[in-house]
C-alpha cells in the first residue's frame, strides 16, 4: 500500500512539474512580439475552422436584421482594427467606416488590439428598431477590445 502511494505522490509530482514548465515555457513565448502574432494568426485559423464548421450545421431561421454605421472620428483608415460579430472577424475600418448587418442576438465588439494608440469610435447610423444601441454613443478603445454590446430588437411592430 505504500509503495502504491508513493506512485500516485511521484505522478502527481511529476504531472505538476510538467504543468509548471509548460506554463513558464508559454510565458517566455508570449513576451516576444511575433510568436504572439503567429499563436494569434493560429488561434484565429482554428477559430474560423470551427465556427465555419458551426455554420454549415446552424439552421438559418428568419430573425430581424439590422444596420450598423460605425465611424472612425480620426480620418484615418486603420485595416488593422476590426468588427467582431459574435467573436468571428466581419470587417475592418480600412474606409475609416464600418457598415454592419446584424441580426437579433449578435455580439457586437471592436478589436483595437494590433493598435497601440487611443481611438474614438461614433454609431453614426442605425435601424431605429434597434433598442440596445443609441445612434451618436461613441466609445474609446487603447489597444484592447470592447464589447458594444448584444444586439437587441424592438418588439414593437
């Protein structure tokens, strides 16, 4: 029975061990600029893999649709800043504007991240049956990203 104990103590030693060299191993990785891009590129390619794969199974039933104006306020053209409906890459604001087909229930988010600096963005149009987002509410993001928000319709008809 001893002996038997010890066995579990050493694998569970062994196992934390492992554990701990991997997660220092992935800290080290992290710190260097372009491995976190190429982790990135490749968590985004198994994402996309997975929610196409999510796509071909969904049965598409008629919701309400909307749209979306959403304005840059710096006149710039930034491809590297993207729209993200429910956590899947839709656009990007390389004409400095983004215009977005939603639908009831799509989560809505800016990914500002490959962004070092701070920027301001405006819903400058949107479908007036659309209650969870305001038209003129602007939002200031500093190489993060953030949420807008669930979409939501009226239920008025």
């Amino acid at each position: 029975m001893n002996k038997f104990l010890r066995k579990i103590e050493r694998f569970f030693l062994y196992l934390i061990m492992i554990a701990l060299i991997l997660v220092l191993s992935i800290q080290i990785i992290m710190q260097d600029n372009d491995s976190y891009l190429k982790l990135k590129k490749y968590e985004y390619t198994i994402r996309n893999f997975f929610n196409k794969r999510a796509e071909l199974v969904e049965v598409i039933d008629k919701k309400k649709t909307g749209l979306i104006i959403i304005d840059l306020l710096q006149s710039k053209s930034l491809p590297q800043v993207y729209i993200l409906k429910n956590n899947k890459r839709v656009s990007n604001f390389s004409k400095g504007y983004v215009i977005l087909d939603v639908r009831d229930g799509d989560f809505i988010e800016i990914d500002a991240s490959n962004y070092k600096n701070a920027l301001w963005f405006e819903i400058t149009e949107i479908n007036k049956n659309i209650s969870s987002l305001k038209k003129g509410k602007q939002f200031r993001i500093e190489n993060n990203k953030i949420a807008l928000g669930v979409i939501k319709f009226n239920n008025k008809i």
